[in-house]
C-alpha cells in the first residue's frame, strides 16, 4: 500500500515525501483539494448563468 501512496503523493507534490503518515496526508489533502477546486467551479458556473 506504501507504495502506491509514494506514487500518487510524487504525482500531487512532484516529490518524494518521508514516512507513511505524511504521504497520506498529502495524498488525502490533494484529493480534498481537488474535490474544492471542482465545487468551486460549478459554482462559478451556476453564478454566470
């Protein structure tokens, strides 16, 4: 499973971070992230319409 998460961390930050907990934050952060960022543009959709 590490390995996967060091994947998609290094995909997310372009580097490799130390450690199993900080990968997963990061991995978890970048996801939440994206899920705001696609909110927010609907949103922004929704008000120009």
């Amino acid at each position: 499973m590490q390995d996967i998460s060091f994947i998609v961390d290094e995909s997310f930050t372009g580097y490799r971070t130390e450690g199993f907990l900080v990968t997963h934050i990061h991995v978890f952060t970048a996801s939440l992230f994206n899920k705001i960022v696609i909110l927010d543009s609907s949103m922004e959709l929704k008000k120009s319409q």
